[in-house]
C-alpha cells in the first residue's frame, strides 16, 4: 500500500494549472505541440504516395446503388470507364444491365461429366477481369474446383490443389464451387451498410463503390465464394475484357468484396455465363428457372439433383447432379 | 515358242517394254492415289504394289485443315471454345471436299469383321466402341457415304446424330433438350441463337471414350498465408 | 459553458504536468502510437495486403484484438455490480476507474475495427440518413450501435461524476444512477451481441454453437478484473490516491468463479469435439492438434490453456492472497484469454474454409506495429484520463482552488 510520491501529481504541481498562462508556458506548450504535430506528420508520411483520384469528394457522396437516378449511374459509369482507361490503359464498354422479366436464374452442375481441367476457373477470371499475378494464378477466380474421393461428399477431405498429368483421375470425382445466389442468402443478411442484395432475378451483387471492406459476407459464405480485393487488382492490358457492367466484371478498386454474378453482363443480355461457354464436357446447364421448357427445368425435373451443404438452410439457385 | 522368237523379232519388244512401264506407272498410281486419303503417314506399300513398284512414291496431296463450326459468339475471343476433337470427314464435306466414299468402296466388297485381316486403308482406325466388333454396325454395307439405321435403310451423313441415337437413346434424349453436352450463344432465344455441339465433335465414333486431358494449372497456396506446406505433399493426408 | 470550457483546458495544461517517469511513459506511448500511424498509413495506401490475410482467412489480429477488448470493456460492469447493487462502499473509490478503462478501452475497439476496414473513408455508408443501415438484420450493425451506446453512456457516468466533483458539489442521483443501471445491462449486451457477431453464421461449425457467447463472457470477466487488478497497484505506486484491499480482493474472488466457468467450459468443448472422431471437429482439431499437416496454432493454444490452468491454480489457493501471486495470476490469466479468444477463436473459424481447404494465419510486422499502436494509444488515453481524474478525486483539481491554503 506504499506509494511514491516522487511520483504522483501533487497538489503543487497541480497549482500551475490555476495561474494564468505565462509566455514561458505559452512557449513550451507551443514547442511541444510544434514537436507533437511533425510526428504526426512524419507518421502520416505514406499518405502522400495516395494516386489522386484514388478518394474523392465524388466517391464520399455517391449514393447506394439502388438510390441513384439514371443521370447520377450514367455519370458515374463515364468516371469510372475513364479511370480504368488511366489506369489501366482500356476504355470500356461500361454500362449497367437491368434484369430481365419474367428471369430467375438457376445453375445445375452435372457431376458424372466434370472432368476437372479447370477451363471454367480459367474462362471466369478471363471474363471477370480478375486480379492475378500471371496467367496460372487462379487465387481470385470465382469458381474453385474440388477433386474428391469417389465415395466422399465430405468437404473436409477435398484438394483444391491437384495436378496430375491428365484428368479425370481413376477413383475421384470433380466439384466446381461458385457462388451459389442463394436465396436465403448468410451474406445479404450480415452486410452492414447492405452492399450485397439480391435483385429481381436472384442474383447477389455487390455494389463496389458503396461497400466498405468488412469482409462480414466472406466469414458468412457457407460455400467460400467470395473473394476480396487485397490490393489495387493487377490485370495485364491485353488481358483486359472490356465488356463489362456496374454490378458484374468492371475492375473493381482495392478494399472491396466481390464474387460471382452468373456473369450478368453476358446472362441479363440473353448470352451463357463463361464457364459454361469453356466446358468441354457440357457439365453445366443454365438458364431460366421459371421457363418450363428451358434445359435447367429439364434436369430439375428429370434427374437426381442435390444441393450442397442443404442442411444450412441457404436454398441456392445451384445445383448438382448425376447422370448415372 | 519359236513364234513368239519371230514375234519379237519383228520389232515388237519396244511396244512390250511400253505396256510394262505402262503398267508399272498406273500401278504405282494407283498405289499411290490408294495413300492420299489416309492419315498422311506413309506407310510401307503392300506386298501386292511393291511387286510392281521401283520408282519412288507419289508425292502426297496436302490436306486442308478441318475447320471447326463456330461455337458460341464471336466476340469472345478471350474464352477457349475449341471443342475436345477435330473432327475430320464432315467439316472437309463443308469446306467443299468431294467425300464420296464409294469411290473406292465400289471396286471392294463388303467385309464385316474389323480384326481378322489387313487394311489398305483405315490403317489409323481402331475400332474400340463397347461391345462393337463389326464395322457395318453403323457403316452402309453397299452405301459407304452412309450409315445404317437397324432396319437397313441409310442415315445420311448429315443427320449422323441420329446414328448415334440408335443405341444411346437417353443421351440422346438429354442432348435434345440441351443437358448432354455443351451449347454456346443465347440460352434466350428471343435475343439469339444457341448452338449445340454435334456428337462426334467431342467423341471419336471408332473409340468413343471422353479422353482424358491435361488440366490447367492448379491453385496455388496463397501469397500471404503462412507454413505453406512443400508442394510435394498432398493436402489429403490418408488419416482423414 | 464558460467553466466546462475552463475545465477542460485546465485539464489539458495538467496533462503536461508531471513527473520525469511521467513524461518518459507517455513519450513512449506517443512513439508507439505513431509508429502505429504511420503502418496504418502505410496499409492504407497499399490495401490490406501488408496484412497476413488471405481470402480464407479474411479476419486476423485486428478483430481477434477487438473481440478480446470487447470483453474487457465489459467487466467494468463487475466493478458496478458490487458498488451498486450489493452496496460494498468500498468499491466506489474504483468504480470510476473502471468506467475510465472501459472508455479507453472501447475506443480502441473502435479504432480496431476501423483499421480492419478496406474503405474506412467509407464509415458514414452505415449512419442514416445518408447511409444505409442494415439494422436490424445485420448483428455487425446491432454491434455498431451498443459499443457507441457505451462509450457514451461510459462518458456520461464518468464525465459527470467528475465533473460533479471538480465542482466540489454532490451529483443529482437521477443524471448517473438510471445510468449506471443501464450500463450493466449494456455490458453484458456488447459482448453478447459480440459473440453473436460469431455465433449467428450457420456456414462456421467451429463458432456455430451456444457455448461460444458463454465463453465469451466467462473470459471477460476474468481478463478485465486481471487487468484492474494490475491498474489499481499502479494507481496505489504512483499517485497519492487511496485503494484499499478490499476492491482488489473482491475481483480477484470475481476472477476466480469466472475462470472456474471458463475452464470447465473448455472441458465441455473439449469433450463434444474430441470424443468421437467427425469431421466436424476439423477446425477444434485443426487448433488442438494439427490438420493436414498444418499445426501453426498448436504451441498457442497449449500455451494458452496452460497459462489458463496455472492462474487458476494461483487464484483457487491461497498463494493469491498475496500481492505478488496474484499478480502472476492476473499477468497469466490475461495473456492465456488474450490468446484463447484471439488465436483460439478467430483463426480456426477459417481453418479450414468451408470447402475444406487450409491456410494458416500469421500477423506480418505492419499489422503487429499497427496493433501495438492501437494498444499504446489506448494505454496513452488510460493514463491520461488517470491523471486528470484523480487530482480531481483528491480534490487538488477544483473549479474553485483554495490556493493560499498549505499543501496536504
């Protein structure tokens, strides 16, 4: 119970406080405040290597996407086609694709015909102008594909590493994961800010330029479909798509979440999504899931679908199947 | 004898020596022509043609590359569409080739078993399709430029789809409806076409089996995680 | 007005006064804090990839930091319980301690998240009008809400209670005790709510269960009194304020029941995940022993339970009746649940993903210099508000000083 008071703030000391301010305090306080803020400064240093533009008056006062007027999105659709040309060396074709009436999107996913090369990852970082550091990096693609046991459905067991000489190996089979646009979806439900919804047509889209970085969504994702941007993406200029819409493919900045969106640039506008255009063995099958004469509604009806990880309680709007 | 003596006497051995380099020459023509539209290996004459031939062979006739159908749009250049096979005889059809097999097929007659003697031709067809042991399963027995249905009637080259629906009728079915095998372009079809991939396109019809394919690179560790492990080791170990 | 103006500037003259020790500490805070700075500087230019996470493991140090400091806020509350409501009189010299750590401690929670942001520009996104806000949806905005709620109703308790007494007059009952009422039930709601930030995400085996929120709160009440335990003997050391043994004596009995729930709910985990071989278990398998020949947290976590298991065995015997092994009781219970709830929570959440694939988690030095100066910062706030507060609990800091009067 001993206490020093060498070292405690005794009353005398306190006493200055009361005494007006003398030119000898004015001074050493100015001396220390000068000393306090060039630290500052030094600390804050790196803030100068900030690209202009890369935060803006702009960018602060954008509003959600769903609250822009068509004027306010057009605008910011030719500010962002011309950052990206200044960055990146591509103009764009840069636009914003509503939905479509009368469309919910559904993927089905024919396990006895994957094969596991690998062409859907590759065409979906292609389409997407995704990160990568060269042209095998497949960190930020979308899709991922799982070799597993024949005999496992047990996810716990599945190498998303494998690299034999050819696929399919004897004894395994092959499972793309992507975004499944889930219906009960974990990731619209813990957004804070609600940069992730769900459109009309059952997609899940990202607004990045409203999301703030959490990564919320990502500790959500039942089925790990989201990816995050680490860093500015580095996307070579010939590797460029330049097809590319608000809420799908444009090159999204750093800090911010994204995943895949069935390609809307291509599905809204009546076209496949890239992975299924590269398959080479037709193991996937997109379309409308309320047309009844569409090929989804075909393999819905007909073959012995499941859904992955069903016991959450996501519904996804993909789904996986056997021919035999 | 002592006739054919005075016969060659009489100057006639120039025209005889004519009529067997003629006879050499067409026979070795025809040997030569027999190779053309073979997989463009040269393979040893027969013992029948090297009787007749001394000179070297015909040179062979360049082949025009296969071209394949468009799948899918145009503008995707950035996406690889080729199908898994080139397919040969009916993209040469489109790109104008006379392919009339009874061109040889008439002077030939029908042969129903694939292994019991040497081919002339089709050297590089092996026929390895289920339980299939005869060729004339599914080739015309007088009509070669066709296939046969089960009744024997013909199934035009075009519709060789229908060929394969003989037999694989539920695949078929599924490929009719757009489940079996991949289509590229619109899936709405108010907004534009789709195109289906023809059977042969990813099936060779003499060895059907799906081949497998070298896949494209795998995943990587990612950059910033930590105590990656050697790329050696398998991520599966045998205890899980 | 014009006096709350006064007062707050004599307390800033009075930050500058003190002694050589005094200034070497805070000198040293402010170092460390700018350093910080400049890492976060440095993060925020270059993204997030001057941190070790990875799209598997997209939380790290910066909200295993924040869930562990969470937790401390909240036990200011077992200071408030015994002063308030089983009316001990001897814990209200230290209740305004506690208020002042769950101040200082909550804004770096704060400042945590914000660091752990991508666009931290971007915050306004969630306050409406102008933002949109995912309430009541989201427990990320639920979150939001209580730990602000908090702060503030932390600063009103304490800015009151201090300014009351700066002013050498008794403080009207209604203006703090609903207050101190309600702050309980908040305590208990930041880190409940906290936990359920976890708890809620059916797609994560590991954090998808009921034990976790409790575990959440046992462990806090465990890490805050250790913590106020050290600070009270630094108090008692370098100011002439009085603590007598009883507050630090009844929290240490606090600590006790609270660590003898936490380790037998371990035990409960421990045998629900183990008993049986599933793959269920991979990420409790993962942190324990190694998955897939991965095994990075594996040394932590034993250290962790071990350290866990050393402080309850000091605090159950009477060897922590002493000063000093409670004092090693309290360091190793703070350090094990610092470890526990950080690297024994977060990362096997991630581990492996939901596809089954796994990569490891470490901090890299941008990200442990940015956490450190979050820590020295709120180290900095801590001794700060200390040094204002207690000349004004001695009465040496009044509104009105009696200067002619002989020091004490």
């Amino acid at each position: 119970m001993s206490h020093d008071p060498q070292n405690e703030v005794s009353p005398r000391t306190v006493e200055q406080v009361y005494k007006p301010m003398n030119r000898r305090t004015f001074l050493k306080g100015a001396a220390a405040s000068m000393i306090g803020v060039a630290g500052l400064m030094a600390a804050l240093k790196p803030l100068l290597e900030l690209e202009s533009g890369a935060v803006t008056l702009d960018d602060l006062l954008q509003k959600h996407y769903r609250e822009l007027t068509r004027e306010d999105l057009q605008r910011i659709i030719i500010s962002l086609a011309q950052k990206e040309q200044r960055e990146y060396g591509v103009y764009p074709n840069l636009r914003d694709v509503k939905p479509l009436d009368g469309v919910e999107f559904g993927y089905a996913l024919n396990l006895t015909r994957c094969i596991g090369c690998r062409k859907c990852a590759n065409a979906c970082l292609k389409e997407n102008n995704q990160s990568r550091e060269d042209a095998k990096d497949l960190e930020m693609s979308y899709i991922r594909v799982l070799e597993l046991n024949k005999g496992a459905i047990n996810l716990e067991t599945s190498d998303p590493y494998y690299d034999p000489a050819l696929v399919p190996q004897e004894g395994k089979y092959y499972m793309p994961v992507q975004c499944h646009q889930c219906r009960q979806s974990p990731c619209t439900k813990v957004c804070p800010v609600q940069a992730t919804w769900q459109e009309q047509d059952g997609l899940v889209v990202v607004d990045y330029n409203w999301c703030i970085g959490c990564r919320y969504c990502m500790a959500a994702c039942p089925y790990d479909a989201r990816r995050f941007n680490y860093k500015k993406p580095t996307v070579a200029k010939d590797q460029i798509n330049p097809n590319q819409s608000y809420l799908s493919n444009r090159i999204r900045p750093k800090g911010v979440v994204e995943k895949c969106t069935f390609c809307l640039h291509r599905t809204r506008e009546g076209k496949y999504p890239a992975c299924q255009e590269v398959c080479p063995t037709g193991a996937r099958v997109f379309g409308n899931l309320l047309d009844p004469n569409s090929e989804i509604s075909y393999v819905l009806n007909n073959k012995r679908v499941y859904i992955l990880k069903e016991d959450v309680g996501t519904q996804p709007r993909f789904y996986y199947f056997f021919d035999k | 004898m002592i006739a054919i003596e005075r016969w060659i006497q009489r100057g006639n051995l120039r025209t005889l020596m004519k009529l067997g380099i003629g006879v050499v020459v067409s026979a070795s023509i025809m040997n030569g022509a027999g190779e053309a539209p073979s997989a463009g290996t040269d393979s040893p004459p027969t013992a029948a043609a090297t009787a007749f031939v001394t000179t070297s062979p015909l040179p062979s006739i360049a082949r025009p590359q296969a071209n394949q159908p468009l799948a899918g749009l145009p503008s995707d250049t950035h996406l690889d569409k080729t199908p898994p096979r080139r397919t040969k005889g009916l993209d040469l059809v489109k790109a104008g080739w006379t392919y009339n097999c009874m061109e040889c097929h008439k002077l030939f007659p029908a042969r129903w078993h694939y292994d019991d003697r040497p081919f002339n031709e089709h050297k590089d067809v092996k026929l390895e399709h289920g339980n299939n042991r005869f060729c004339l399963n599914c080739h015309h027995p007088t009509n070669r430029n066709a296939f046969v249905d089960y009744d024997g009637a013909e199934i035009a080259q075009a519709d060789v789809v229908k060929l394969c629906a003989k037999c694989h009728g539920t695949i078929y079915r599924d490929w009719e409806a757009g489940v079996h095998g991949r289509q590229n372009g619109f899936w709405k079809a108010e907004l534009g076409d789709k195109t289906k991939l023809r059977c042969i396109q990813c099936h060779d019809p003499h060895s059907p089996k799906f081949k497998p394919m070298q896949p494209l690179a795998p995943l990587r560790y990612p950059p910033r995680g930590a105590n990656p492990l050697p790329a050696t080791s398998p991520q599966t170990s045998a205890a899980h | 007005m014009r006096d709350y103006v006064t007062f707050l500037f004599r307390a800033w003259r009075l930050s500058f006064q003190g002694s050589a020790r005094y200034y070497a500490w805070m000198s040293v805070l402010t170092l460390i804090s700018l350093l910080g700075l400049h890492a976060w500087a440095r993060q925020f230019v270059d993204g997030l990839q001057t941190t070790g996470m990875t799209n598997q493991v997209s939380w790290g140090a910066y909200i295993a930091n924040f869930t562990f400091l969470v937790g401390v806020a909240a036990a200011a509350v077992m200071l408030v319980i015994p002063a308030y409501i089983y009316k001990k009189e001897h814990m209200h010299e230290v209740v305004l301690f506690g208020e002042l750590i769950a101040i200082a401690v909550i804004v770096m929670c704060l400042l945590f998240v914000t660091v752990d942001l991508g666009h931290p520009e971007r915050f306004h996104h969630m306050i409406p009008p102008f933002g949109v806000f995912n309430f009541p949806g989201s427990i990320l905005s639920w979150d939001v809400i209580v730990l602000n709620g908090y702060l503030m109703l932390n600063l009103h308790i304490a800015g009151y209670l201090l300014y009351c007494r700066y002013h050498h007059r008794q403080p009207t009952r209604l203006f703090y005790i609903p207050f101190v009422f309600l702050s309980i039930v908040w305590a208990v709601s930041i880190h409940t709510v906290t936990a359920f930030l976890y708890v809620g995400l059916a797609g994560r085996g590991y954090w998808h269960h009921p034990l976790v929120p409790s575990r959440f709160l046992a462990s806090a009440f465990v890490a805050g009194p250790a913590l106020m335990i050290v600070t009270f003997q630094i108090i008692r050391r370098t100011t002439r304020y009085f603590i007598c043994d009883e507050p630090i004596f009844t929290l240490r009995m606090i600590m006790t029941v609270a660590m003898i729930i936490n380790m037998f709910l371990l035990g409960c985990e421990l045998f629900t995940e183990f008993y049986y071989p599933t793959a269920h278990a991979a990420a409790a398998h993962y942190l324990f022993f190694g998955l897939h020949g991965h095994a990075g947290l594996v040394p932590w976590i034993w250290a962790a339970v071990s350290l866990n298991t050393l402080g309850l065995a000091f605090l159950m015997t009477p060897v922590s009746r002493h000063i000093t092994g409670l004092n090693v009781a309290c360091v190793a219970c703070f350090i094990g649940i610092w470890t526990e709830k950080g690297m024994g929570l977060i990362i096997p959440g991630f581990v492996p993903t939901p596809l089954g694939q796994v990569v490891e988690y470490l901090p890299t030095l941008n990200e442990t210099m940015v956490c450190l100066g979050i820590w020295a910062f709120g180290a900095l706030l801590f001794s700060w508000m200390l040094h204002v507060a207690i000349p004004i609990m001695n009465g040496s800091l009044r509104a009105k000083p009696d200067l002619s009067a002989a020091t004490q």
